[in-house]
C-alpha cells in the first residue's frame, strides 16, 4: 500500500462517481497542446506543508500534466522547507522553479504564499490547519489542492459546507487527496455497485488495520507547540487522530458506496500499545458501527499497532451478492465479475491521477468541487471518534455541532496536552 501517512510539514496559519469515462477525457485534455477551453496554459504550484507527503504531493502534481511548474513553498519550519526543497529540486528537474524570494517560514507562510502569483496551491500542512488555509485560499482565489481530512473536528467542517458553494461560484478548483475517487479499479468497482449489481446494500466491512508510524524524537530546544506540530500524528487537534488521517480513506469509500453519509455511530476504542506521553492523545485502535438511514450497517475496524495482521480492505454485502474493493476487485453472487487483469491496481497512479484531474478541469473551464464531499467524509470519521471517545451513540448532528479543537492562540511556548479520552468518562 502507498497510502500510509507520511511526515506532513506544518505551514503557517496566519488567516487562519464520476464515470470512468468522464475522468478519461478530461485526464486526455490535460495532456494535448491547445486541447484547453479556458485559463492560462501554465500551472504555477505553490506547496504548503513541506513535509512527506506534500513534498510527494508536489512530484505528484509536476508528473500529472504539461506546463506544471513548483514556484513557491511554504512550511513553519526552514530545516522542513530546506530539505524538501533540495530533494525536489533534484527529482523534479526545471519544473521545479523556487527562488529564495519565493520561501516563506512561520506561523504566517502561508499568507506570504498566497500574496504571489500562484494559481494552484497543495494544501498538506497537519490537518488541523486545514479549514483556515482553504478559507484563506479561497478568499485569494487559487485553485487547491487538499490533502485529506479538511478538518479534524465539526467546527472545521462546518466552515468548509460555508466554502464549498463559494468555491462554485468563483469558478475554482478544490480536488482532495482521497485519491480512491480517481484511481480506475475503485470506479470500476462502484460503477458496478451503484448500477445494482450487488442489490441493495445491507452490511459493509471496512479496515486500515496497520503498523505504527513515524515519530520524533523531542529536542531540548523544541517548544511544546513546535514538538507537537512535528509529532503532529499524536495530538487530536492536529491530526484527529487515527482514523481520521488515515481511515478516512475507507470510510469515504464507506460512503461513497452507500451513496449516503451515516445517520448514527456506536464505537469503542482505546490505547494499548501507544501508552508513553510522547504518543500524545490519540488511540491506536477503534471499531465503529455505522447506521445509514436504510437502516444498513457498516463496520469500520481500523488499529495502528506492531506486530499484528494488516488488512486494509473494503467489503460490501447486498441482496444479490458481495463486492471485495481493495485489495482486490471483484463481485461474487448473481453478477460475477472480477476486474480485467490488464488494469492496474497500482494505487501509486491514484495520486499521480487526481492532479491530472485537477488541472484538466482547470484548463477546461470545468473545474471540479470536491470539498463537500470530502468534508462528508472528515465528519464521518469524527463521528466514528466521537463515539468511541465517548462511550456514547452519537448522531451526525452531534457530531457536526462539535467545537473547535483548535487553539485561539498559536504562540512557540507551552502547550499543555489534554488528557487521552475515556469512554464514559466526561471530557474537560
């Protein structure tokens, strides 16, 4: 699997199915002289968040079409910024045209960012920060890309539902790295499964049952804040813990093949392994219960610990028959199918693919609008956390009325970390 997080970069904060065929032609598009309708030619990328996956993101992007160019950077953190730079530079060769000028360090970089001539912006900063740098993208009116969640509690998603109409009307661009939604064996799956295929849907399987990840090491230096945004994997009000920096991928498939986001959450959850304060707030595995408004359930099963079985999977149940999506992709029961061998399932495309989509839209004067439904998929997994935090059933409802995790106030001082959540316990 080429999914698994990678080391985000933490830029300032100072603003604080389509069918195959449809994502066929316009990746075609993107890659034919003279094929585009409306726009400029060129593509000027700005990257915030200079960590792993941004810098990833970033290749991605100059590998996904003609005319692409990486001309500014931005992270809270220059040895981040320095480092991504260097490899970029020598991996991406001439498309990647970042002067001095064109850096900007801090807790305000991605403000500097924005005021440059910049038409298409990789937001991958820790996700905390995600719904200030989308409204503050949008207010400068940039094309973007928004690596998944867009928001780690109900107060972020609520302010991307504000966006997301405005994002419409101002004619721009907003893809999400929930890169299933264009990866060719997943859409050949739902295709399949929204066509009725497998009958109705009446139970689901979902998992991201994986190994630990990357962690840093504390430096004497290090504030409290800038030790938690570099470990930011750990702290709920960077990430969101888990499973909504990482199984949100499977949960939006949850609902991406239900056609339909869950009404309600019962869930449990805990810390078993991940036990030591360097590990934050966060769990290290959660099993969740949805209940759709067909009365349908799906499970979600998801763990970050050593030493255990991985299986990162998604199985849907109908009356007619099972589709298994990922890592294979096939149906048994009344309509057999199984994909064409000579398709690759190689989801390293996937990330490659959503940029192409992303940009063919743009010089097709269609561009594409994914922010409520990725912001859908952020909540989904929230109320997954939610409940298991809790103890408690939670609705969709209560789990979008939550409030911000994040802080009124970033400052490079103290940081006090909340305690781990305790089912049934009531949080301060």
């Amino acid at each position: 699997m080429s999914n698994e997080p990678q080391s985000n970069g933490a830029a300032g904060v100072g603003s604080t199915v389509a069918a195959v065929a449809g994502v066929s032609a316009l990746s075609q598009m993107a890659t034919i002289p003279g094929a585009y309708a409306a726009g400029s030619d060129e593509i000027r990328v700005g990257l915030v968040g200079c960590g792993g996956r941004g810098s990833g993101a970033a290749m991605n992007a100059l590998k996904s079409a003609e005319g692409v160019r990486l001309v500014a950077m931005a992270d809270a953190f220059k040895d981040r910024l320095d480092s991504s730079r260097q490899q970029l530079t020598q991996r991406g060769g001439e498309a990647v045209q970042v002067t001095d000028d064109k850096c900007f360090v801090g807790l305000d970089a991605v403000d500097k960012l924005l005021q440059t001539d910049v038409n298409y912006v990789i937001l991958a900063s820790p996700p905390g920060f995600r719904p200030g740098h989308i409204k503050a993208a949008v207010a400068a009116g940039k094309h973007i890309f928004a690596e998944k969640p867009v928001a780690v509690d109900g107060a972020g998603v609520r302010q991307c539902f504000e966006l997301a109409p405005e994002i419409t009307q101002k004619k721009l661009a907003l893809v999400a790295g929930t890169q299933y939604r264009h990866f060719i064996p997943y859409l050949e799956s739902m295709k399949r499964i929204h066509g009725g295929e497998i009958g109705d849907l009446v139970e689901g399987r979902c998992y991201y049952n994986t190994t630990e990840l990357w962690k840093r090491d504390r430096q004497p230096e290090w504030s409290d804040l800038e030790n938690q945004m570099r470990n930011w994997l750990y702290y709920t009000w960077l990430s969101g813990d888990h499973i909504v920096e990482q199984a949100i991928h499977n949960v939006d498939a949850m609902n991406w093949a239900y056609g339909a986001n869950p009404v309600r959450a019962m869930a449990l959850g805990g810390r078993q392994t991940r036990i030591q304060p360097e590990f934050g707030n966060i769990y290290d595995h959660f099993t969740v219960e949805y209940e759709f408004p067909n009365g349908a359930r799906c499970v979600l099963m998801c763990r970050q610990q050593e030493g255990c079985d991985k299986k990162v999977a998604n199985e849907f149940v109908g009356t007619k028959g099972t589709a298994f999506v990922l890592p294979q992709y096939y149906i048994t029961g009344k309509n057999e199918w199984k994909l064409d061998d000579t398709t690759s399932t190689d989801l390293g495309n996937a990330y490659v693919q959503e940029h192409t989509d992303a940009i063919a839209s743009i010089r097709a004067g269609k561009p594409l609008n994914e922010l409520k439904q990725v912001a859908e998929s952020s909540l989904s997994a929230i109320l997954g956390r939610h409940a298991a935090y809790t103890g408690q059933v939670v609705t969709w409802e209560e789990a979008l009325n939550t409030p911000s995790l994040f802080p009124q106030t970033l400052t490079w001082g103290p940081m006090p970390v909340p305690p781990v959540p305790m089912p049934g316990q009531p949080t301060a």
